[in-house]
C-alpha cells in the first residue's frame, strides 16, 4: 500500500471515530436534558446550545481515551524497563 492510499484510509478512519464520538456525545447530552425547549428553531437551537454542549462531550470523551492510551504506555514502559533489567 503506497502513502497517499494509507493517509487517505487514516483520514477515513478519523472521520469514523469521530463520528462515532459525535454520536455517543449526542445521546449522552440528549439523556443529561431531555425536553429542553427554546423559542428557537431546531436548527437555531443546534447551534447556540447544543453544538458547544456537544463539543465539550466530545472532548472529554478524547480525554478519557487519551487517559486510557497514556495507562497502556506507561504499563508497557514499566515492563520493557523491567526486561531490560533482567
């Protein structure tokens, strides 16, 4: 596989992750306030509450994976330094 087909499949699966994300930060924000309404229209109301509401679910979602991801190095590092030590 040359780099430009693997960047364009790397940038595929970030859009996937990331609305993926965008979903769970949905449905999450949809059971924290259900049956808000406001004298807006829908498409109104997306993008002046909703859309940061979102934005900052989506972001600690990042941040607990990121959280996760940093675990996995560190126990991983702990074990190749123990290795080398043996």
């Amino acid at each position: 596989m040359n780099f430009g087909k693997t960047k364009k499949k790397m940038n595929e699966i970030r859009k996937s992750e990331s609305a993926i994300l965008r979903k769970k930060a949905e449905e999450l924000l949809k059971m924290k306030s259900p049956g808000i309404t406001l004298p807006f229209s829908e498409t109104e109301s997306l993008r002046l509450i909703r859309e940061p509401e979102v934005h900052q679910i989506e972001l600690e979602l990042q941040n607990e994976e990121l959280r996760h991801a940093w675990a996995e190095t560190e126990v991983a590092n702990d074990k190749t330094n123990f290795q080398s030590l043996s």
